[in-house]
C-alpha cells in the first residue's frame, strides 16, 4: 500500500474520539479508524521506515500494533495513567537495534488535533537506562560530547528544542562544579520539534520533512543508541 497521507477527515475523527472517549462509541466507528489512522500508519511505517533504513540499517520499522504501531487503548490500570480509553493522539516509533522499543534510542512521531510532534533519542529512561546514562556520562569527555551535539542540533533549526530536566538534585557521582553537570538531572534525553498537524495529509511532503528533521538529529540518535548498548539488564 502506499503512503499518500492521511485523509483529510482524520485529525476531526482525532477530535471526535476526544469529545466521545467510550469504547462504546470507538467501537461503532471502529471501520473510520481504520480507514484514516491505522491503514495509512501502517504504510506510512513502511515508506518512512524505508527512508531511515538508509540512516540507520539496524532502525526497526515493523507496521504491526506494539511494534512501530501503539494501541488506540490506554492502559488505564497503571497508577497514575490517563483514565480515558482511547487516544486522540497517534504515536509512530522506529527504534534501533534488539533492545526494547522505548528504551533503544528511536526517531518517533506523533500527531494529534493540536500538534505534530517529531523526537529522536529516549524520551523516558527506565531505572536500566537511567543508570546506563548516568554512567556514561561520568566520563567528561562523553557529557562535553553530548553538551556539543545538542547545541549543534539547536543551531540549525530554530525550532529544535530538547527536554527540559527532570530532576533538582544531582545523582551520586555528579556535583554542582563538574562541566555540564547539569545532562545528569534529565529523565530522558531527546531532541524535538513540534510542527503544524496538517502537514499530516501531504504524503510526500510529511515524509520529506520528516526525514530532514531525523537527519539533523541523526548524531542524538547514534550516541543515545551507544548508551541504551551499555544497559545492564536484571
């Protein structure tokens, strides 16, 4: 099948979904999600996927549910989660390597009424990565590193931006007068930008964007893939 957009309709269905979150009402309208939010995410997976592969041979880009595809259900029984069902907001990952999808370093998208919204890195470290990336940057030379990758990403698009910090207080091993000292108190480390959602139906055009942006944070990617190589897992 071949990616030519999303429909035009797709970002209101978004909108509806939002304003009759029941399964119920899903349910009854099951035929229009598939028609314009899971078949175009599907080939939009395979054409985009096509275009990374050429970045990076080892980036996974499988159009199936729980693979770069998520579910239109919430889990709603972990603590804390958002309690309505279905999701307005499309999300669509390419994550390198053999290594857990949202723990691998990823070039991620996401689009909902309001935003498109393009990543590259790890958007949330788990306690594993987490300890793998304070580890790694121990080491002056890695944080200085880091520090000159994202002030290079920053300078060549306005509109790039990375996460802000998570945390307050410095992790052992880490103080105030240490260079770039400050890269320890993230929660996850990534770079983004955040587009208009329209550009959603344009097919050639999203991918072409897309892939400019991906390209220009490509250096996130490889020394976040370097961390996530170093996770010790239980």
């Amino acid at each position: 099948m071949e990616f030519t957009g999303f429909g035009k309709k797709t970002l209101s269905f978004l909108k509806d979904i939002k304003k009759n979150n029941n399964k119920e009402w899903f349910e009854a309208h099951r035929s229009e999600y598939e028609e314009l939010i899971l078949n175009p995410s599907r080939a939009f997976v395979v054409e985009m996927g096509e275009h990374l592969q050429a970045l990076e041979p080892t980036i996974n880009a499988q159009p199936k549910i729980n693979k770069s595809l998520y579910r239109i259900y919430r889990d709603t029984r972990r603590m804390g989660a958002n309690k309505t069902p279905i999701k307005h907001r499309i999300g669509v990952i390419f994550w390198q390597g053999n290594i857990k999808r949202m723990q691998s370093s990823s070039f991620y998208m996401h689009f909902s009424p309001d935003e498109l919204y393009v990543a590259v890195g790890v958007r949330w470290f788990e306690k594993a990565m987490l300890d793998a990336y304070r580890e790694y940057i121990k080491d002056d030379a890695k944080r200085q590193e880091l520090q000159d990758i994202l002030a290079c990403i920053k300078a060549k698009d306005e509109g790039y931006t990375h996460l802000e910090k998570g945390y307050k207080r410095y992790p052992r091993g880490f103080t105030a007068d240490m260079p770039n000292a400050d890269l320890a108190l993230y929660k996850g480390m990534a770079t983004y930008k955040i587009l208009n959602p329209k550009l959603i139906v344009k097919g050639k055009e999203l991918v072409d964007t897309l892939y400019k942006i991906y390209e220009d944070m490509l250096p996130l990617q490889k020394y976040m893939y370097e961390v996530s190589l170093k996770v010790k897992e239980d």
